[in-house]
C-alpha cells in the first residue's frame, strides 16, 4: 500500500499518486489480495487433512469423512492424516468422557524440531494402525488446531501432561481444556462453527490400535485447509 505524504504537493502530483494508487487497487483483483501480501505470504497456513471412519462389517465395511460431530458404535474404527503444505504447526488433541487426554499429532511435542516436514503424510496413528472405539459409551472430542506461529503455552502444558504423576494429570486436562478454550475465542473468526451431527453407521471407542492390512488410505478423502494465521475444529462423537 501507497501513504501519501503529508508535506504540500502540487496538483499534478498528487493526481499522478492517486492514479498510481488506483492502478495497483485494479491489479490486485481480490478483495483480500492487499491483505494477504501485507501479512506475508510466510504467515499462512495450508495444510491437507484427512479424517475417516471405517463402518460396517466384512465386505461391506466402507471409509466415510468425519466433518461434523457424529455418532457412531462400537467397533467402527477411525484414522487421520496431516500433510503439511506450508511449514505451520498443527496439532490434534483427543479428550474422553473420562478426562483422559491424548495428543495424537505431534506424536509428540519435541517433533516440531525433528522430524516435521512439508509434503510429507503423517498418519494418525502412525503406520498401518486404526484406533477402534471400545465398549463404553460417551464423549470422545478430536480438536484439531493449527497455527502459523507455534504456540508456546499450549506446548508447556503439553510437555507437563506427558510428565506428571497420575495425580496430577486431571488437573492438567482442565489447564489444556481452558488453553484450547481460550485460544478459539481469541481467534473467534477463524473456529469452524458446529453442525448439526450426523450418523454414520459405526464407531470407534477407546483409542486402541488394530491392523490396517486391507483397509483403504485414508488420504484418499483429504481436504485442504487454509487459514491467514490460525484454525481450530472440534469433532465431538457420541458413542452409543
């Protein structure tokens, strides 16, 4: 963007500045196209995410994409994949009826200074492995958060989840719930609003890994996410 001046300026001039600011108004096309090169290109985020449940039995078990909250069954098995597109930092974090917590991806908080890389697919959980819900109903919620700054405070309470004695670790899902909070009201444009849930014909419980021989790669149902600076999305399941 063009800033006049203050000083005086003759006529001509300031006609030739004010054409020169029209011009670039008409070049830039979009709307946002001024805004975006103000931030930098370097502060987006991209990213593909794919999020699957596999339902059914035998021969018709069948991949189906998570986008809402759903309810879902016993036995109905789920994965996810993130591959980066632009270096920002995503984080899926999983929280049960139970209070029991678990960062999916990262695998762990130190990978954002090892093995993070754009173009490359890192499944959730890694490898062939499904997480297949077990037999007691309730709330399970994935959220799904990116940033394109790392975020400190998150990756604090993170780290001391991961480390504190079991009598301590209730607490510590309330910090991370409150830290999660907070952050999708600070960046209250860029949170995915709720849709009405939708049913899909089965479920998984209990974060247990099975087998994945034979089953579909669950990239084959991935979108692609961008954002100016910041995502949050929350899937919640109803297991019954």
């Amino acid at each position: 963007m063009f800033k006049l001046r203050k000083n005086r300026m003759r006529t001509a001039l300031a006609g030739f500045v004010l054409g020169l600011l029209f011009l670039g108004a008409g070049m830039t096309g979009l709307p946002g196209a001024s805004c975006r090169a103000a931030q930098g290109e370097d502060t987006d985020i991209a990213f593909r995410w794919a999020f699957g449940v596999l339902s059914g039995s035998g021969n018709e078990r069948k991949l189906e994409p998570v986008t809402r909250d759903t309810t879902l069954q016993t036995g109905d098995q789920l994965k996810m994949m993130v591959e980066l597109e632009r270096p920002c930092f995503v984080y899926v974090i999983y929280h049960n009826a139970q209070d029991g917590l678990k960062l999916l991806f990262p695998y762990s908080v130190g990978q954002f200074e090892s093995d993070y890389r754009v173009s490359r697919k890192y499944y959730i959980p890694q490898g062939d492995a499904w997480l297949e819900l077990d037999n007691r109903p309730g709330q399970e919620t994935f959220y799904l958060i990116a940033s394109a700054r790392r975020l400190d405070g998150l990756d604090d309470l993170l780290r001391a989840y991961e480390s504190a004695d079991a009598s301590r670790k209730a607490d510590i899902v309330r910090d991370i719930l409150a830290e999660i909070r907070n952050l999708r009201k600070q960046h209250r444009e860029f949170v995915a609003l709720p849709e009405r849930p939708v049913a899909i014909g089965g479920s998984v419980r209990g974060l247990e890994k099975h087998s994945g021989a034979g089953r579909p790669d669950v990239a084959s149902i991935a979108e692609e996410v961008q954002s100016s600076g910041f995502v949050a999305r929350a899937f919640t399941i109803e297991h019954q």
